[in-house]
C-alpha cells in the first residue's frame, strides 16, 4: 500500500492530477461553510433538532451544507437532475437531441450544453422552494422575508450549484475520476463524523438502563456495514466473460487474426449512477412541495415520496427508478447493435453464435440476465439498510446509509481503478497485487 502511494508521487503527471482533484475538494469544503445572504444564522442553528426528513436527506449528500444554508446547500443535485432529463430526451424524444446523440464528441458538447441551461433553471426553482421550505419550517430564518428575498437566494445557491458543476468538469479534464461522483463522495464522506457523534451521543451518553442493548445494536450494526461493504466490492467487482475468436486475416504481406479473446461484461456496469439518479429524482418533488408546505397534498408527497421513511411508495418508487436506471445507463455505455457490428467488421465471432443479428441478440440477452443482478443488488444494498436503520431508531443522519456506502465504495472503487490504470501505464505495482 505504501509502495503504491510512494510509485503515485513518483509520477510527475498523475501527482499533479490528484493534487488538483484535493484542491478542487478544499474549495469545496470551504464553499460550504459560507452562508447565503439574508439569512439569519441564530435561527438557523435550530435546524438540526427541528429538520424534517426531506431537508435532511439532503442535509447528508450536501456534506452538511443545507443545515448551514451555504451557497453550496443544493449541492450537484440540479444538474444530476438535467443530465437525466437530457439524457432521456435524446432517446428519440426530441429527434435533435438524438441525432446529436449520435454525433460523438460534438454532439456530447452540444447536450453539454443544454445541461448546463436545465440546470440554472433546475437551480432556480429548487433554490426558490429552499428558501420557502426554510422559511416556513423555521419562521424568521429568512430576514425581510418577500418574493424579491426569496428570488435572490434562488439565484445566490443556484450560482454555488453552477460553480459545482465548473469544479466537476475541471476534475474530469484535469483531476482523477468523475468530478461530479467526487463531490458528492467528499459530501457524504464529510457528513459521517456528524452522524457518528450523534449516534454516540443517542445510544451511549444518553442510552440510561438500555446502554447493554445500544452496545449489542452497535455490534449488530457494525457487522451489516462490513457485510454491504463486502457484498458491494464484490458485485462491483463481478464480470461475466464472453470468448470471443477472431478469424485470420490476410493483409499484403501480413497475417492478422487468429487470435482467441473475451469481452468482459460486469454485472454492475452502470456502477453507483442509478442510485444517484434514483436519489435526485426522488428529492426535486419534496422540494417543489415545500412550496405548498401545509397544504394536505403537499405533506402528503414529502411524508410518502422520499426514500428517508420506510414507506411502501417511497420504497417502491425508489426501486424501480434504481431498476430502470440501472438498465437505462448500462445499454446507454454498451450497445450490442454496435458492438455485433464491430466484431463482425473485425472478423470476431462468438464461438457456437452467428456473427450479426445472432450475436447482437445473444449479447442482449447475456446483458439483460447480468444487469437484472446487478440492478436487484443495487436496489438491495440501498433498500434493506433503510428498513434496518428505522428498526434501530438511528439519527436521521444515518438513516441513508445504506445509500452513503453504496455510492462512497462506488466512487472509491472507481477511482482507484482509473489510478491503477495510470500506474500500470507506467509499470508500476498498484494497489492490487496480481
């Protein structure tokens, strides 16, 4: 391990890469201790014991910036949100944006952009139902509150949302791994030492005559969060081999081919992605509904349509957006129509399978059954600890903890490997010795 973090500061570009990604993260961290304007902070240190379970779902993926209100409080939410409203738009719902689709690198550029639009008005709305939502949960919170207040705080926490969205792709074109998995990894990860303290404080300062069965909860509660994190690198980890042969061919004077090789399918390609889709989708409703907040309807959707309680829609919604997700990215990154065109262009074929329409549908098939696993293990590992932490009466803190792990193991994993793949470009010894 040591050797591999010595051979990482050896290489002049990679130690520049990860210095600036650390960078990046500081001014993120430092974005998230600076308040909005017109806001009243003495109020504002009553969140904690007052929050509800909306604000503090995202209270969690902020890394504690909403409970301050700083220009960071939404976080990278927003422009998740757009990305996957673009994203779907290009499936032939808008015929500009699929043609674009199928562009390559110019077209991404041009879906880049209207991202980018999606989210200042994304931002906007949300920002605006914030400072409503704040308002009317913690009355007095929002100095001279009026529509011209409000309007300024949306635009103020929209600005620290598009300044995220820079700070990612600055990590994605200068850093080490996704930029926008980074931040939201550095939120979560800077979140913990609040929930740990509080679950201290609630079962071990305060725990009385139930100290012994606190102790037990925390042994049992010890022992799932070493299980996920086993169950998660080992899925992330699963591939399922494909043997690929490729013909000989003759080209002047030059044989090429003839060799045998395997396309490695994971069963998780679409890594922690959908969880975070699911997770954006779900919050923007509870957030518009602070408008209304009050109102029977709108209680109604943040009491049901969140995954922080362990109700059956909430529940029910939350998986079938990771499922359909899961199998939304994962076409999206691999596409069999190609890949059967690509082998059969190269002369490759799957031994006992026709190259063609045969093999695009036998790699289709292959997918679906691996992806089915994959996508029933992310709804799992995100579902399950929910219904546990409620059991257990832990902090609201912690009650996404399945969630946190899942996407903190994600990115970590995904990080080391784009690290391991620089070190071994150089040949050097990663962090896996082979």
């Amino acid at each position: 391990m040591f050797k591999t973090l010595s051979n990482i500061m050896r290489v002049e570009d990679l130690r520049k890469k990860i210095i600036f990604t650390l960078l990046i993260l500081i001014v993120y961290r430092i974005g998230n201790f600076i308040p909005v304007t017109n806001i009243d902070t003495d109020v504002l240190s009553r969140l904690d014991e007052q929050s509800s379970s909306v604000f503090g779902l995202m209270n969690t993926f902020s890394g504690g910036a909403l409970f301050r209100f700083s220009v960071f409080a939404m976080g990278i939410m927003p422009y998740i949100t757009a990305s996957i409203i673009v994203q779907l738009l290009s499936m032939d719902v808008i015929p500009t944006f699929a043609q674009w689709a199928k562009e390559g690198e110019s077209g991404r550029k041009k879906l880049a952009q209207f991202t980018r639009y999606g989210t200042v008005v994304l931002g906007l709305v949300q920002g605006f139902g914030y400072a409503v939502g704040f308002n009317n949960l913690l009355n007095g919170v929002v100095i001279d509150a009026s529509f011209t207040t409000y309007m300024l705080i949306a635009v103020v926490l929209t600005a620290g949302t598009a300044f995220l969205m820079w700070l990612g792709e600055q990590i994605n074109e200068k850093g080490i791994g996704n930029g926008i998995s980074i931040l939201i990894f550095a939120g979560i990860v800077a979140a913990i030492p609040t929930g740990v303290r509080q679950l201290f404080q609630q079962w071990f300062l305060d725990g009385g005559d139930a100290l012994f069965l606190n102790i037990v909860k925390a042994v049992l509660l010890f022992v799932v969060i070493i299980l996920i994190v086993a169950g998660v690198i080992f899925i992330q980890q699963g591939i399922r081999k494909i043997p690929v042969q490729y013909a000989k061919r003759v080209v002047g004077r030059k044989m090429y081919g003839g060799q045998s090789t395997h396309i490695p399918m994971k069963v998780n390609a679409a890594g922690v992605i959908p969880v975070i889709f699911a997770v954006s989708l779900l919050m923007f409703p509870a957030t518009i509904a602070q408008f209304w907040r009050g109102h029977a309807f709108a209680d109604w959707i943040m009491n049901n349509i969140t995954i922080q309680h362990a109700s059956g829609i909430g529940i029910t919604l939350y998986v079938l957006l990771i499922l359909g997700f899961t199998f939304f990215y994962t076409f999206v990154q691999i596409n069999p129509q190609q890949m059967a065109e690509q082998m059969k262009k190269n002369g490759g074929y799957i031994p006992g399978i026709r190259p063609g329409k045969t093999t695009q549908v036998y790699l289709t098939r292959v997918m679906t059954r691996i992806t089915l696993a994959g996508a029933l293990f992310l709804a799992a590992i995100s579902v399950l600890p929910l219904i546990f932490t409620d059991a257990l009466g832990l902090p609201q803190s912690l009650k996404i903890g399945g969630t946190s792990i899942l996407i903190v193991i994600g990115v970590g994993l995904e990080t080391m490997k784009t690290i391991e793949s620089q070190l071994i470009k150089r040949h050097y010894k990663g962090f896996i010795n082979k």
